[in-house]
C-alpha cells in the first residue's frame, strides 16, 4: 500500500507548503490581505496573553502593560486562526452556514480574536468594543480573575464545544450538523486530543451521517507536533501511515503541510475550496437522485510548526516548532528585560499600526474578509441551540397509561409502554428528536421505536438485515458501541437546538462520568452568561440497573452515577427513579419538556408489578415524593416505623416487606413512603427541589425508626439527610458492592435489601418490638435462609416469593 | 491506495478461506485431529450454556437436564477458541511462552473450554474433575447463581482480563509485556469492543513497544459482525478500508476469512506461524543488533460467522451469522420440545461421544494436542502476578526529607523530593517498576524521573528531540495522551507481577473511573479466589489539584473521584491526602509497598509551606489522622472548637484560619486536627482503617463545633461520619463546585475554603462567641472582601496574604 515516496515524504512542518491539491486560487492581493487579517488575529492572540494596557503598542511596552500573572496557551493559535480566516473567505464565497469547532479548547485565542474582528464579540458585550478601550478590556479579561478562560468557554460567542476536557469534537461536530442540512461543521481537531480514545473513534461517525438531510463535517487534522511535554503520535508517524488511518477511518485526507505563509496561504486556499466543492456534490449527487450514500468525505491534515510566527529559539532553546511553545511562549519577560524586547519586538512584527486605524478599529479592507451577519462562525445561530430551538411536540402519556386497578398484580415492563410513548415521540418530531444508545436500545426494550424510526446505518447491508435488522439511511435511532460517541452525538445536537435521549446500561454510564460532568459544567456556566439561550435538557435514561444484573455479574452491577451527578451544581442536575411504568411515563414526559438540565432517569428494563394508576401516578410524580395511603396503616395516627424506597426494585422489595410485617405484627402502625424526585431528601436550602425540614418532618417524622430501601450506593442517602433532625433514626439499605452472579433476591439477600431483612431492620430498630416479634424475626430469618437456598439449588428464584408483594 | 479487487473483496464471513498467507501448513490428520479438539471446546461452551445434568448425553436430552435459567454467551465462543487451539499448536512447536486475553469478555466459555480441557482447571478446583462428574459440575457452575460468570473472572485460571467493561484488551495485553520480553500476548479482539473509545487508541500502543526488552502482542480482530443487536462497524466496511485502517495504526494485518473448516484451519496454522515467525524475527534483529526499532508488528484479521458452527436458521431467522447467536442461541428449549431436539442432535454433531473417553475425559491424543505445564495459556504464571512478583527494591524515603525547622516557614513544592525518591525506585528496579501518565509527567513535576528513566518513544525522532524532549527507546516512563490507554496499560503490568505509579490531573481522573471501577471489583473478586496470590497496588497520584486549577478554570476543578472510590469495597480502596512534602513521602513510600489496593494519592503540585519534618510526618502518617500539638492551644483542657483538614491547601488553610483566631480571641482553645487516610473517618465497622467510637471522640470530641476544610466535595466528610455521634457539629467546608477563573484565594472565598470564612465559620459555631467576636468578625469579613478586590485588580493573590500562615 505505502509507496517509497510516501513512506518517506518528510514529517517537518518546516518548507514550502506540500499539499495534496495544488493550485494557486487566490491572487497575490488577496494572500496580501488575508495574511494581514491572520496577522492581526495573531497580535489580538499575543495581547490577551500578555497585556493589560497598551494594547496596541502605541507606547513602547513596559513593564506595567504586562499582566501580573501570564496564562494562556499560544502553541494552537496560529494553525486554527489561519484554519478560520480561510474558510471565512469559502464562507463568503460559497455563502455558506458553517460553525467552527474548536478541538483543541486551550486555543481560546484565536477563537476569540476572530469573534473580536467579526464585531459579535461586541455586539453580545457592547462593553468589549472595537476600539482601543474595547481591546484593552478584551486583553485584560482574558485568563484574568473573574473574566474569561483559556478555553472556548460558554462565553464565547459561536462556541458549542469548550475543549476543556479533549476528544469531543468530532462527535459534537456530528451531533450539531445531523438534521441540519445544510449546516458545515469546520472542525479542529488537535494531534494531542486525537490520542483520546473519545476522538479516536468517533471519526467512524461518518458511518452514521446522511448526505441528504445531515449537514458535514469538515475535520482538519491539525498536526501541531506537540502536547504539553510531549510529541504527538500522529505527527510522528510515516506519511503513508497517516494517510491509510484516515482512509481506513474513512475519510479522504488532504494534506496541507509547512510553514512559509505564502505557499500555505496558496494551499489551504486551494484545498479547503476543494474540500467544500466535493461535500456539496457528496450532498447534491444525494439529494438530486433521492438516493443516500457514503462517500469517502474530505478532511484535511494541517501540519504547521507549533506556536507558527512566534521565535524559532529562545536562549537557544527551540520555541516555535518544540512543545515549549505549548503556553505562555516567552515567561520571563516580567523578570527579564532582554525578553521584554524580544517580545515587543515580535509583537510589532505583526505591524498593528497598519492592521487597526487610530481609533484601535480593524482597517475596512480586512473587516471585509469576514461574513457578515449571520454567517459569521461567531454568529451563527445554531451555536446558541436555545435561539432556535423548538418545542417538541409531545402526545399526552396518559394515553400510554397502564390500567391498574390494584397495586401489586399487573406484571409487565416498565419500558413497555414508555417505549411506545417514546416512538410517537419520534413520530411526532422527525427532524428535531434522536433516540441515542450505545448499541442497546433492543435490549432495553425499546424497540418500538424502531417502528417509525429505524437506525441510521450506513454500514455495508447485508441479506441477514432484512431478517429484523432495522437498519435504514434514514432512522431516528443512533447506535454505536461507544458511550462517548452517542454521549458526544446527543451533546452536540441539544447544543444546536435539539432534543434527545441517551440510553444506557446503568453500570456502563460510568465511562461517561467525565463528559457528563463537563457538559454540567457547560450547562452551569451558560446560566451567567445573559445572552445564552436555554437549550433542552440531555435526558439519560438508566436501565438493565444494578438489581437485575444478578446474572451478569460484579463487573456490571454499579449504581454509583448518581454520586456523580449529586456533586453537579443544583441548577442544572435532576434524578428521578420511578417506582413503576406509569410513573416512569410521567417523569419522562417531564423530562422531555424541560430544559438545561442534565436528567437522570433510573428504571429496570425487566418486568415488574404495578402499583400506580395514572391518574395516582402523575399526582406522585408532580409531588417528587409522597405518602402512599394505600400501602400504609397508620392513618390518623403517628407511626411506629417508616418503610421508604427509591428506585423500582427497591420499592417492590419494600412493599413486600411491609407487607410481611403488617400480616405478621398487625397491630403495628406502618408508613410507606416513596421517593421519585431524589433531591427532595436534600435540604431546600441546598436544592430548589428540596423538601423543608417541616415537610421532611411530616413525611418521614423526626423521631420514628425509617428503614430506606435505596437503589444505588446507601451512602448517598446519608449524604443527602445529614441535617435532617432525625436522620440518627434513618436506616438506608442499598447496594453495599455485594455482587456475583445470583438470583435477583440472591443478590438482594447479599446486600440486605430484601424484604426479608427489611422487615427483620424494622423490627430491630422499632422500639419495644425485639421481644414480641422474636418469634417473627426468627420466621423472616428462616425464610430468607430458604429462599437463598432454593435459588442456589434451583438456579432462579422461587416464582412463590418474587410474584407475591402485596395481599391487602 | 485502494484497488478496484480489494475494494471489492467480500466482507461475507461465509466460503471457503480467503487468507493473506497461503500454503497449507499442516496435514490432513492433524486438521481432523484439531478440528476435534475445536468440537470438544465446542461441545463443552453449549453444556456450559444449557445443562445441569447429563453432560456427556450419555442418555437422550431432557428437560430435567437443562437449567431453569438459561444464560450465557455463544456468538464469540467459536472463533475464540479457535484461535486458541490453534495458537496451542505453535506453543508447541516452538516453545512458546504465551497468556490468553479475551477481549470481548462475554466469550468465557471459550477459554473455560479450553482451561478445562489443558487440565488447568481441575489442578486449581479438583473438584471440578475431568470426568463424568466433574463436568457436570463445571456446567452447573457457569453463569448459575453462586457460580462462576459468563466473563473471564478472576475465578478463571490463565486470565488478567475479565471484559465485563468492553475496551481495555489490547493495552491490559500491552501491559502484560512490558518487561516481559519472551512473553506473546494472544489477544482477541471484539469488533463490537473494537468500537469503543479506549480500544480504538489503544492500536497505537505499538508506538511504545521495545522489541529487545518487551514481549509482543499478536492481535486478532475478530470480525464476528454483530454486537448485541447491530452489525459492527469494522466488518460493515470495505476490504480496503479496513486493511488501511490497521496499516495506519502501525500494524501489518494479516486476513483469515471464511466459515469452511478444513481451508480455515489450513490459512489459520499458517497465518498464525507467519505471524509469530515475523514476530520472533523482529526481536531477533533487534535483540542481536542491539538497534530497537519500531516494526509494523503483524496481526490477524480473522472474519468468522457469528454463533459459527450453530444452525444458520432458526423458524426462518437467521441464527448463525446474526445477531439472534449473541447469547443464548435456542432460548426456547425449556418450552418447545421440537426445538429441544434441535439442540440435543446440534450438541449431538460434535459427537461427544468421539471426544471422550468412558469416564468422561478427553480421549489422549486429543489431549496431546495442548501445551503442558506452565505452556498451558491457562496456566501461565504471568496471569497470577502475584505468584510471581518481586518485592520493589525501595530507598528510604526519610533520606529525602524536607528539612523543617518551624511549620509553616520553608516554601517548597511537595512533589520536589517526592520526584527524587521516585527517580531512585525506577533506577533500583529497573525491569519491574514504570512511571505512567497522560503527558502530564513534567508538568506534574516529576520530571527528575528522567535523569534515570527517560519516556518510552518510538515514534519518529526529529533534531528538537535533543533539546530536552527526554524521548528514548528503552524509558521507564510511559506517556500518551489516553488516560484510558495508560491506566491499561498500568493495570496489565500490575496484574502480570509488576509495580507502577499513574499520575494525572485530578479533575481527568474521572474519564477512567469505570476502569478503576472495573479494576477494583477485579481485585476484591479476587480475595475470593484462593490460588490467586495478592499483586502490587494500583497506585494513582491525583495532582494539579482543584485548588490550584483556579486559572484554567471550571472545566479542569472536579475533585469527586474520591467520591467514586469511596463506593468501592473497603478491601481495595484507600485514600491518602498528605497535607505537606513530607508526608507525601511518607505516604508514597507506604502505598508502593502495599499490595492488593488501589492507593489514591491527593497532592498538588505547586509550591507549598511545610509543616512537619520527617519524624514528625512519619507518626503522623501512620496514625493517618492526628491532633497537631503544635497548631492546637488547647493542650489539657477540652477545646472550644476543632479545626479540622484534610488536603493540603485545606490544610493551609484552616492553620491560618486558627492562626487568625488566636491572635484576635487569643482566650479561646484551639485544636488543630490534620486528616491523612481519608478512611480513618468511618466507623471502624465499615472500614479497617476506620476509627473507633471512642478513638473518633478522643480526637474530634462528641460536642464541640468541628469546622473541617475538606480538600474535595463536602459532603462525602458528612457521609463518612454521619454515625458519629457530634456529627451534627461537623461543619464541613470544600469545593462545592463553584469555579471559573480565579486567583487560589479567590476560588476559595467563592468555595467558603479561605482562612477568613473558616475562622468566620468557627465564630458563628462557638457558643457564646458572636456577641463578644462581633468586631472580630467584621474584619474578617472586611479583609475577605479586600483579598477579593485585591485579586481581581491585579490578577494575583497578595503575597502578604498567601505567605502568611502560622505567627507562633
């Protein structure tokens, strides 16, 4: 495959460009102009790093224009900025709606200097003007305390990617352009964060992209050369090698490589009009002909020296093309006069004089390289998704109510109904609502989905799919096995102005804690930034959950999301664990209809008894967290213990416990409480969903013995209650990391969350009772030694037991 | 690069073998003779799924011989073992010193098979013998509660991999040789696994591969093309694609496809036999040359049917070569008597009867075909470490001591000495202890690691290189930007006997907490498991910590990983949080000599005031929490308050928050607590480190307000000590997860973290204090202001402020 040429073309970014489409499309002016607006983008990058005052050097730069602290990262600026102002020029030419992603993040610079000579930067803060004051403010507040960070925060107008945390661009490219078709996501991506395993297969994601109603993705393989320390794997591999992962990975890679301005000018020019010209025949060969397929989409591999234009060496030290261009590029100028001048001198080197007017405004001939209006990658709408976002149209769920006439009869999946709710969804919502998962959606049970949308597939077909492979060009559902790529795929797609559910194996969540978290933190900051829209909320829908992974084993039994999300701020996390099917139709219409949270939806795929009719089932959810009459015994009175749960399996368990201790002790006055909404346990202080201490109080009372039946880790609940004035009192039962393969009682047995040792916790914990109720503690002792032993003889549990909950 | 002909080359798994090598490597004979063996492994992975009774079908099948619960995995079982036999073959004819992982996990009937079979299961569980009896019980036992599951667990002889989280097979197997360099790695991977992030950039592992002192890994993607319910990518693309795809990552692949027996086992003897040749001439090379080099090491692209050998059709389905054999492939048998008999004539074809002697055990010339002894893959020792493993030569670590005179003088940063001590473990063990992080190694500064271990690189070297890029073909340190890919590896050197340290920004721990996760589950299972020999700790220094990411921001402030390690098992887990140089020392010493745990180690980075000398942290660190004698005024009386940390910018803290007391209310009574094993605070019924009641009482009373500045989220201290009797006077104080950017002061104020808010904090909780401190209060809510203002004016923290701390 590798030809001797190409195994051995050189890996330098040093030279002439080298480029894979050759031709000079743009006049000698033209290169002229837009190397001025590339300079002045790279001044507006070194005066945020390194200025206070003096922003355009109009003084000679001293000491007291410096920034007291430097911060920021200089080593991605110069490759993304020349990436930028080219296809602004494609943009103008082309008209076209593009947004800019910015993989690398700590190139904030650049993204921000290009919104700065766009205007948007001072249209969203008029405060940042295009003047020399505007530009003073604009240096100072960069990596500066209570301003802005290095990355492409949320601030950032045209941002929908803040590259804090690497290896989602590319799926959040992909999320932003699907169902928008007409949409170009240009997209950086750094060599330091293709390393990621996140970025490292979501460039598959062009198997899952249709050229007739998704938008493209344009990546551009920055070869940098450097990670903070360190080479890049990419930037270190043969030509031939990098050229066949990109085909393989299925991409057409166009190289542009080199450092000298005029020939790189020239080539970017010519590639990236190549690379537009060949999406938009992919897009209009499909859309002419009605007939979708997958094309090898073009991309491009920039390989630039790192920190491009700034000094070669430093104390004979290299600089640009060496990682120590990487931040701050020169650090001792506050402490080093020499290098006070050599960066004085660097920054001159840009001419500012002649790229800004006396006013401190960008010159009208380069103001008019860039788009105006909305097609300025700043502007455009879709990066603040909530400007343009619509209500979903959602059928009413009660429609999709299971009839329940007596809690604890009907068995049947709790997925069931929802999914056919979920289906009419999709129906209902054909360019604005995805179904995300990775590769689990049937096991899940949600395969009624599949019935008005299938999974997007463009993948070779094979006969065997006809066979119940629901795979089409044109689905709604996404499946890939890669929980950050689906994860990536939703983020990006509520960040532009849609709707959508991820759904997961509860104990593989995990593998996205990290980007869950960072889109909580996306979704925190976006709340203080006044022109941001809210967008709709990412709803994950947790199932196959922890108590119904007996058979599965250790290795898939982990509740701990939770713990995860409780850290998140308040404003924007929401848990939700309905105890049965109605309930969980309620909540997921709730969801469905809020927005800027992260919601977590916790419920077992298998069936279940039912306990709630509707019209009961929509009253609890509303209330979060409730009393049920029906399963209780101390009407009118206090009680004499409080039986609690949260989570489905845990309610069942409960219910069968109380109901074992009310046949057995009847004189006993016994509460059962249910908990939805998991952050009403947590103070109202704490969360606007919490419940005050009087409503804590006459719910689970003060001084009562409480045994809580929890889903996930029993910790949480402790965590949650710890200033509640009777929590001494409170007993949480949950899963202790108790786990092999079991039964599902087995496995509750393991971790005491059965009905049997929640009765025997009652009865232990309600006072005066050891001694009447020994006899029963020993009966309920014996019961659960009985039941272990059938499910380990037998190999399931005993239908007798499991079927059984609730005789009143 | 493509051709017409591989473009079009079919991706069917069916027809007779198309393979990259050709000849026929071995004879007719022993193809039928292997082809046998491949039908006992068979045979056996379909009792395992269905039969409690009856294993030899001795008797015609019935439904008493079925277990009532049907579960396990058969799609991968086939090409699995098959790859397996035939590797045992050239472990013979060559003497092969080789372990077995498993990628896509779910096959472990495949290598229980094959365990089974070698006699290794039967040495290590004599009473599962190989017999009648004994495979009864070996089928009874799987994936049946109280038995083994249907992963490769810790309870299956020759395995490091368990593959209950897909992803993690190529750098465990990575890990496995480092330092092993006789050691050949057979590793399948999943083409359903193959989709997951941490796999797809674990392929450019071979970029850190030394070919003179590491072992090798011989991949083998296993196109089976289904996941659970989808086709996989990797087998859904072009012929072209997909060889390109692996030639990018640096590999040779090497394609065995096809479903007809006799011709695959042909290509698969001598597709393998290349394979090993080439990977034997390339150590050779290198290894007689002296000259390390990168190779493009082979690996085989080996496309079978899924569920290959079941029957194609089910009812008109398709159950070969689909989806429908992910699991169980007949699951109706225990309801359909028809297709009962399907079974029972489908375990019939393999024809048990010819494998097997009378008493049940494999005839002999079968069983010749297997390697012995250690050459059993499931018998090697690597795959127990622990049986094999060395104890770390260590220097003493009090020889590197911070010398301090007085608390809170010398300024100097934690990791300084800490670095040097690490040098001296690599350079005394220089075959069995690395160094590995995420390019993060020298900015966590640890850089004094490589005056004896550079970092592994064999990528391209360009002249910048010699200008400190500290790259070497045969480092100790083990860099690239994949936490996933690092921990992997890690987790592969530990659990093959080594010893190894991961360091990392905190706030990125979190994208491989699912691995930890899986990593400790992994361990406590094996506590279990009686042969299993304990192996060296994982060991994670968590650095670049919340309280000093005030300038990069939100997005790089996420301290909760404590908070997922906390859910672990007491058994496995610990965590350290040593407040100053020496006692990290200290600390790091401790975990590196420890086995069986993961040790998370909190430390930052940046320069920091120091506290104890060496003597002093030693006792300190032993205890793992102490009352600071020197700090406290308190000394035979009862204190009027305790101030409490744990962290060392907690620490720094809250000792001038105690400062700034006595000197404003110098009657009051101080104690000045430190934490340092984080589980000392749980009662000690929860954990072994845990404190007692009384021991809880003793340091931190039952009555008096505790003010605790916590390093991380709050409100995991309240979980930890909601059983303690004062809990309710434990105000905790810590990142409540309010960031941007800041100075360090600054994003403490915002957290309530900074000296002002905790002596404020003490005031407003010590009884009888408000009134008379009022004043006291105003100027410490006025200085709060003022070192805000301060901050944000000039871009740093006052010095003045900063560097203070202790007066006494």
């Amino acid at each position: 495959m590798a030809t001797e040429t190409m195994e051995n073309r050189s890996i330098s970014p040093y030279g002439p460009a080298r480029a894979t489409v050759g031709g000079n499309s743009i006049g000698k002016d033209e290169v002229a102009l837009m190397h001025k607006y590339f300079n002045a983008t790279l001044y507006l990058c070194l005066g945020m790093i390194y200025l206070r005052d003096n922003p355009l050097l109009r003084e000679p730069l001293k000491l007291e224009h410096l920034k007291a602290r430097l911060l920021g990262h200089w080593g991605t600026d110069a490759g993304q900025s020349f990436t930028y102002i080219h296809f602004n020029r494609l943009i103008r030419k082309y008209d076209l709606d593009a947004l800019f992603i910015s993989g690398p993040g700590h190139g904030a610079p650049a993204v921000l200097a290009n919104a700065y000579l766009e205007g948007t930067y001072s249209e969203v803060y008029p405060n940042i003007s295009e003047d020399m004051d505007g530009m003073r403010r604009f240096f100072k507040q960069f990596s500066f305390p209570g301003g802005i960070g290095s990355h492409v925060t949320p601030e950032t107008p045209g941002s929908i990617h803040e590259g804090g945390e690497l290896g989602y661009s590319i799926s959040h490219a992909f999320g932003s352009v699907f169902d928008h078709p007409n949409l170009i996501a240009l997209t950086i991506v750094g060599d330091g964060e293709a390393e990621t395993g996140p970025l490292a297969t979501s460039w598959h994601s062009n198997k899952f992209l249709n050229p007739i109603t998704d938008g493209a993705v344009l990546p551009v393989l920055h070869l940098n050369g450097y990670k903070i320390n360190n080479p890049t794997i990419l930037a270190r591999i043969s030509h031939s090698e990098l050229e066949a992962l990109l085909f393989g990975y299925g991409w057409t890679p166009y190289f542009v490589e080199g450092n000298e301005y005029s020939s790189m000018h020239q080539a970017m020019a010519s590639t990236l009009d190549h690379c537009v010209t060949q999406i938009r025949e992919y897009q209009q060969k499909a859309r002419r002909s009605g007939q979708a397929f997958r094309p090898c989409w073009p991309m491009i591999i920039l390989r630039t020296p790192k920190g491009w234009s700034a000094p070669r060496k430093m104390q004979d030290h290299y600089l640009e093309g060496f990682w120590r261009s990487h931040q701050v590029p020169i650090t001792d100028v506050r402490t080093s006069s020499t290098n006070l001048v050599v960066l004085e001198k660097w920054m001159r080197s840009y001419k500012p004089e002649e790229l800004f007017d006396g006013n401190g405004t960008l010159i009208k001939e380069l103001k008019d390289l860039a788009p105006t209006a909305h097609r300025r990658m700043s502007a455009n709408p879709v990066t603040n998704g909530g400007s343009i976002v619509k209500k979903l149209q959602i059928p009413d769920f009660r429609e999709y109510a299971f009839e329940v006439n007596k809690a604890g009869v009907l068995q049947a999946g709790n997925m069931t109904n929802m999914a056919k709710f979920l289906r009419d969804v999709v129906q209902a919502n054909r360019t604005n609502f995805r179904v995300f998962g990775p590769d689990e959606t049937e096991s899940n049970k949600l395969g009624a989905i599949y019935e008005v949308g299938k999974k997007v597939w463009f993948g070779t077909y094979l006969e065997e799919d006809e066979d119940g492979g629901n795979l089409a060009y044109e689905g709604r559902i996404m499946e890939m096995l890669s929980e950050h790529t689906v994860e990536g795929w939703l983020e990006g797609y509520i960040l532009s102005g849609r709707h959508g559910l991820l759904n997961c194996y509860e104990s593989f969540i995990h593998i996205i804690d990290s980007m869950v978290n960072q889109h909580c933190k996306w979704l925190e900051k976006c709340l203080e930034v006044e022109w941001r829209q809210k967008v709709a909320s990412l709803n994950i829908l947790l199932t196959a959950t922890v108590w119904r992974q007996d058979h599965n084993g250790f290795t898939h039994q982990d509740p701990g999301f939770l713990d995860v999300i409780a850290n998140k701020s308040p404003e924007v996390v929401r848990v939700y664990l309905p105890p049965d099917g109605n309930c969980l139709l309620s909540v997921m219409d709730h969801c469905l209809q809020s927005s800027n949270y992260v919601n977590v939806i916790v419920a077992d795929k298998q069936d279940h008894l039912q306990f709630l009719d509707m019209d009961d089932a929509l009253v609890h959810c509303t209330k979060g967290v409730g009393i049920w009459d029906w399963a209780s015994n101390d009407q009118g009175c206090e009680p004499d213990v409080v039986m609690a749960a949260c989570g489905d399996v845990p309610t069942h368990e409960s219910l069968a416990a109380t109901a074992l201790l009310r046949q057995s002790c009847p004189s006993l006055k016994i509460r059962f409480v249910n908990v939805v909404d998991l952050f009403k346990l947590v103070s109202h202080a704490t969360h606007p969903h919490g419940l005050s201490d009087d409503e804590f109080r006459a719910i689970f009372t003060d001084d009562k013995p409480v045994i809580f039946n929890f889903h996930s880790y029993p910790w949480l609940i402790h965590r949650f209650t710890y200033m509640r004035k009777g929590q001494h009192n409170i007993h949480v039962t949950g899963y202790r990391e108790k786990g092999n393969v079991d039964t599902p009682l087995g496995l509750a047995i393991k971790n005491e969350t059965d009905r049997f040792s929640l009765a025997i916790d009652a009865i232990d914990r309600i006072p005066g009772l050891s001694n009447s109720a020994a006899a029963v503690r020993e009966e309920l002792i014996d019961k659960r030694i009985r039941a272990r032993e059938t499910a380990y003889q037998e190999g399931t549990d005993s239908e007798a037991v499991m079927g059984w909950i609730w005789p009143f």
